[in-house]
C-alpha cells in the first residue's frame, strides 16, 4: 500500500499488477516550458479547480510532437504537488486495469490525475471501452478525487477512414454521423478540456534553445545556426530538438 503523503507519483506495473512508487521524479518547471502559455493557462486553470474541489474537466492534449504536451503534465505535479496533487502514470495497453486502480485511490484525500502518454488506438482495438466507462459511462459516479490527462498525436484517439463516413446525413441542416463516427467521437468527447498543440515556429524554437544557455558568452547567431542545423536534420523545431540539441554539446558552452 502506498503512502500517498510522502509518494506524489506512480506508474502501474502490469506484470505484478500493483503501483509502483516514483522516487525520482522529472524536475521540469512550468517556467521552462515556452510557446504554450494558452494552453499552460488553461489546463493550470483545470487542475487549480480540481484541487479546490471544484467541478473540473478530463483533459486530451492532442496535436504536433515535441512540443511539451507530456511535459506540460509533469510540470503540474511539480508545481503543485505540494498542495495535494497526485499523478498516476498508466500505459495504454493498461487501460483494463484502470477500474481497480481508480478503486484503489477513490478513498484518499489527495486529488489524482491518472496520465497516459501517447494515446491512440487502432482499428479493432478494444482497450478504449474501459476508458470510456471510467470517464463517463458505468452505473458508478467518477471519484471526485480522480481526473484522467492523456496526450496524443490524434484529436479523435480512433483512427478515421474514409469509408466511416458514407453513412453520415445531413438532415435538416443537421450532421447525423454514422455510428462508426460516432463511436470514434464519443470517446474524444468526454475529455471536456481538449487543447491543441502546434508545430512551433522558429523563433519559439530559438527561445527555447537560449533557455538551455543561459550563461552562454559566445556568438548567440552560431549558436542558433548550429541549433537549426541540428533541427534540419530532424525535420522538428520544437522543444524535445532544442534539447537534444543541447545535449548533443558535452558541456553546454561550446564554441560553435
């Protein structure tokens, strides 16, 4: 059993089918993370309102890779795990077990946001259904100390076809989707808070890159043009390349 004063995150080990305690925890700031201020706003807002106890909103950050959407997740807990908030890191392919892990922690007084990183599902793939029933959808009420964040690349998690959509009508000026849409929308719906995330563009890219050299006393213009070379390589300006970028150079200060 956890002792959840002293433990503010955990990821569900499916082998052993219990939840490990997370000693070293990713230090990164919500100051650190730049280009998301919008989104950082808003889902600041949603986990202040969750932990006041306050009606609060599933969240889906969906959209370009790299730009701080799991990052943006840690960063609350550093921020405000000291006030109560608890994350519980679970795997896609552990979506099944999420009913005994939400029973598990329904009783504590912390606030919980259980997190999935990299969320999508494939055609035929029935690990949604228990997510959809936690979120909304069993004859039990969700916890009011649970709430569940995940990332994607996808806006509706379900891939999407042409075909899904030759049965949908417009009737009266109204859209009926075909019931393979609406399935694939459904689960997107109950993540009442849904914020989208952008490639960047190359000056936030450059900011981000001057955040990792604070102290840097060289030419800041050979510093950026080795950090765009670097990003050329990857087809990516965004904050996971600046980092890379960064920790490409041994020492943080090299003379490019």
């Amino acid at each position: 059993m956890i002792d959840w004063n002293n433990t503010y995150a955990a990821i569900w080990r499916q082998r052993q089918e219990y939840l490990r305690p997370v000693r070293h925890i990713d230090p990164i700031r919500l100051e650190q993370l730049l280009g998301i201020e919008v989104q950082k706003r808003q889902l600041v807002d949603n986990t202040l309102r969750f932990l006041a106890g306050l009606p609060a909103n599933n969240v889906l950050l969906w959209g370009a890779r790299g730009t701080g959407k799991s990052s943006l997740v840690k960063a609350l807990l550093n921020e405000y795990m000291h006030e109560g908030l608890r994350l519980i890191e679970v795997d896609k392919q552990d979506l099944l077990y999420l009913p005994e892990i939400v029973d598990e922690i329904r009783e504590h007084r912390q606030r919980f946001v259980i997190y999935c990183d990299d969320l999508s599902f494939e055609a035929g793939d029935s690990l949604y259904k228990p997510l959809k029933s936690v979120l909304e959808g069993s004859i039990e009420l969700p916890p009011d100390n649970v709430l569940f964040y995940a990332t994607s690349n996808r806006r509706h998690l379900l891939p999407e076809q042409m075909r899904d959509n030759l049965d949908t009508l417009l009737v009266d000026g109204e859209v009926h989707y075909s019931d393979t849409v609406e399935e694939k929308i459904s689960l997107s719906d109950r993540f009442g808070l849904r914020l989208a995330f952008y490639p960047q563009q190359t000056q936030t890219y450059l900011d981000i890159v001057d955040s990792y050299f604070p102290d840097y006393r060289g030419d800041r213009e050979l510093l950026h043009k080795a950090a765009l070379d670097f990003a050329h390589t990857r087809a990516a300006k965004n904050g996971r390349t600046a980092k890379q970028f960064f920790n490409s150079v041994s020492d943080g200060q090299a003379g490019f």
